[in-house]
C-alpha cells in the first residue's frame, strides 16, 4: 500500500476503523475484547488476531466501543 496511514485513517474512518497505534488501523466491529498483556494494552480481533494498542489511542478505542476502563 502506497497510501499513508494517516490518509487510510482519514478515508476510512466513516468505515468504522479505528488508529490503535503508530502502525496500526482496526475495524471497531471486529473488535472483541481488550485484555492486559504485561504493560501493554491488546485488542483481540473476531480472527483471534491481536493488535498492541498504545496508550495514546487507548482512550479513543475505549470510547469507540464504549467500554469504560
């Protein structure tokens, strides 16, 4: 993909997808639970796939998928 993350952010956020990290995008629908991993923060995918979340978007993702910490 030649399009930047930030322009994927942009286009696709009316989709759904949400910035869970520096590197990473997730569909907020497939997002099945958030779990505690050492000092790291995981979003667990509808695939079992999981995806560091940083601490900056944490915030943002809890209030997407309306989950209160």
């Amino acid at each position: 993909v030649r399009e930047s993350l930030d322009g994927l952010e942009t286009r696709l956020g009316d989709a759904g997808f949400i910035r869970v990290h520096r590197g990473a995008l997730v569909r907020g629908d497939a997002v099945r639970g958030l779990e505690r991993r050492e000092s790291a923060l995981v979003a667990r995918l509808a695939d079992g796939t999981t995806v560091e979340v940083s601490r900056r978007a944490a915030p943002h993702l809890r209030r997407a998928l309306g989950v209160r910490r």
